[in-house]
C-alpha cells in the first residue's frame, strides 16, 4: 500500500486593511518662521481693517483647519479692532503692532486675481437661454470610498460611495429633471468663467439682476484650462489670460466644450439676496480687501501682507475665502469686485513674490515654545 502523503495545511488568509490616507498637510506641519512688520498704505489698512471687523464674530468661534490658532486666540485682537477709531493711523499701528508676523513654510507667494462678473441669463429657460444653473443636488454627500479616503461623492445603486459627476457628466444631462435648475444661462463659455469666479450677477431679461453664489462643489479634480492651453503649446507663456482664452474657445467648432469638460470640477450655485457675494465664513467678502486662501495653511479672518511683482496686488488682504484652484501655502487668489476695472485687473493678475500672515500673538508665543506640539 503507498504512503499517503499528508493534506497540505489549511491556511486562513491574512486580511489586508485598506490604505491609511495620508495626513493631511497644515501649516502648523510646514512650520512658521517669524518676520519683522512690514509698509503699507493708508488706504489698504483701512480697507483690512473693515474686513477684518466683518471677520471676527466667525473666527473667534470656528476650527482652525491650519492648526496655527484657536478661536480664543482672536478674541483680543478683535476686541481691539471693535474699540478702534477709523482712522488710517490707527488701523496703520493696529496691523502693525497687534499682530505677529510669520511667514508660513518656504516657497514664493504667488497671486491670481478675481472678480464678480455679470453675464445673461434667466430664471426660466427659453430661446438663447438653456443652459441649466444647478443648485447643490441632495445626493451630493461626503462618504467613504472603497479605498479609504474620504470626500464628496454620491452612493450609486449597490450603496458604495463613489465620485460625484464630473462637469462633462453634468453637461450630459445626469441631473437634468430632478427640479435642480436655479437658473439658466445664455452663454455657457461666460457660465464657466462665473463658475471659475465663484460668483456673479445674472443681467435678467428683464434688465433686473439676479446674484448667485457658490454654495457647493462636485468634488473633482479642478483643472486650469489656461495651464492645458499652454502646456500644448496654444497660447504662449504669459499669454494665457481670461481673454485670451474666451477668443480661443468662441473659435473652435464645439464652442470651446471639449475643453470645458477637461475641468472636471463643478460647482453649484444659490441665490443671494443679502449683502454680498460671500466668502467662505459665511459673510460678505471686500473688494479689494479680500483674499481667497488654502484653510489648511492660513486661518480664515487672518490679515496678509502682499509684496508681489504686479504692484496692483501689493499690500494688506484678509483671507475671507477658499477656492477649489487654490491650494498649498503662499497660494493667494485677490477679490476685486465688480465691473470693468476689477475684471481687467483681476483677469490679469499673475504674480509671484513674498507673502506674510498676521496672526494673534499668543498663537506665535504657543507655536514657538519649546516641545511644542502641533495641532492637528
């Protein structure tokens, strides 16, 4: 009779944990180095001290995403700011003296521009005006994807949540006829510029405005079509502005959508009627006063300082707003307001330079002090 060989070992498989995502970046994690004050004029101190003011009531009591403050952090300085007389004087030696100045990790500030436009459309859809404006659907949600990270994104029909729709989905038609539509749009290449803005105002049929505001974004990627236009070769260096860039897509035989779609962000829209258009907090944001920034690298309310090589730019902002194209440290996107002057001078500002940020003292002394540890 042959052996008989024995039965291999029974093994149980080892089950693998999905990625653990990576820890976000914060600026507390990329360091603040302090810096000596710096000049600016009477009327940039005065105009950050209004949007400073506007700031306070929501910065003393919200999470800061950077890790650099806490709410109590700007309960002084605020308080200053409320008891302050309206002079330039004293918004000159308030911003100068209140405050610790930092610079937050290591590369250039660089700067863009925008602005609140005014294009055509309608409240309801007719000839020449057809392209919905969509308010956040209510399937949009933040869920956990199969691979561990988390984000916008939508449950499909298993129950797993997967990414939203992309722009180019949405122009397809996925939300169409779920009673989303805001408004209607005659032009989508001016459509996709508000988008890009964030905000805008609607010129009605009528002659009556319509203002609409960010409210939501589909979570995908944001893609600079400038960027694709010159990494192809297009449009030169330098040459890639919001003009440039409409004359190149009104001449392509699909109007310009191919490379509308490549943007793959979207984002949805909800009347305002209040003061406005809003930021970030909630509250109105100030031409030429406000500056959108990255929160997990400058605490929203915070006053910068600009020195930038478009002199335009240069001088003291408050960070009041976000951006789905502005992200990292040093990333700054300038707020103009409305009209012809603001869309010149935003559409064309591109610069590089030195950026700083003005944060509470105590915040500075806790960051500083030996064996200190940074928030989270």
């Amino acid at each position: 009779m042959p052996p008989v060989e024995p039965a291999p070992p029974v093994t149980t498989p080892v089950p693998v944990p999905p990625p653990v995502p990576p820890k976000p970046a914060t600026a507390a994690l990329a360091g603040i180095t302090p810096a000596a004050p710096r000049t600016f004029t009477d009327e940039a101190a005065v105009r950050a001290l209004e949007a400073f003011r506007i700031s306070c009531p929501s910065v003393v009591r919200r999470p800061d995403t950077s890790g650099l403050t806490q709410g109590a952090d700007w309960r002084v300085v605020c308080d200053e700011a409320r008891a302050l007389p309206n002079t330039a004087a004293d918004a000159q030696r308030f911003f100068a003296t209140s405050f610790s100045w930092v610079k937050v990790g290591s590369e250039p500030a660089f700067a863009t521009g925008y602005w609140e436009p005014e294009i055509l459309g309608s409240r309801v859809p007719g000839p020449g005006y057809a392209l919905p404006i969509y308010r956040t659907p209510p399937d949009l949600i933040r869920c956990t994807r199969a691979d561990g990270t988390t984000g916008r994104g939508r449950l499909d029909e298993t129950g797993q949540c997967v990414p939203y729709y992309t722009r180019g989905e949405v122009y397809d038609g996925a939300l169409a006829g779920k009673g989303l539509e805001l408004a209607y749009a005659a032009d989508p290449i001016d459509m996709f510029f508000l988008e890009i803005q964030g905000s805008g105002r609607l010129k009605l049929p009528d002659g009556s405005v319509m203002r609409i505001g960010y409210d939501n974004q589909n979570g995908r990627e944001y893609v600079g079509v400038g960027k694709l236009l010159r990494d192809r070769g297009i449009l030169p260096p330098g040459g890639a502005d919001m003009d440039s860039i409409k004359r190149w897509m009104r001449a392509q035989p699909d109007g310009g959508m191919s490379l509308m779609r490549e943007n793959l962000s979207k984002i949805f829209f909800k009347e305002l009627t209040g003061p406005g258009p809003l930021g970030a907090l909630g509250l109105p944001v100030t031409p030429r006063g406000t500056v959108a920034t990255d929160p997990m690298f400058v605490p929203l309310g915070a006053p910068i300082w600009l020195d930038v090589v478009m002199n335009d730019a240069d001088g003291l902002w408050v960070a009041q707003d976000t951006g789905g194209a502005i992200k990292g440290a040093n990333r700054f996107d300038t707020f103009w307001g409305a009209g012809e002057d603001a869309r010149r001078i935003a559409g064309g500002m591109s610069a590089k330079g030195e950026a700083l940020i003005l944060l509470p003292k105590t915040s500075v002394a806790r960051l500083l002090a030996p064996n200190a540890v940074a928030q989270p």
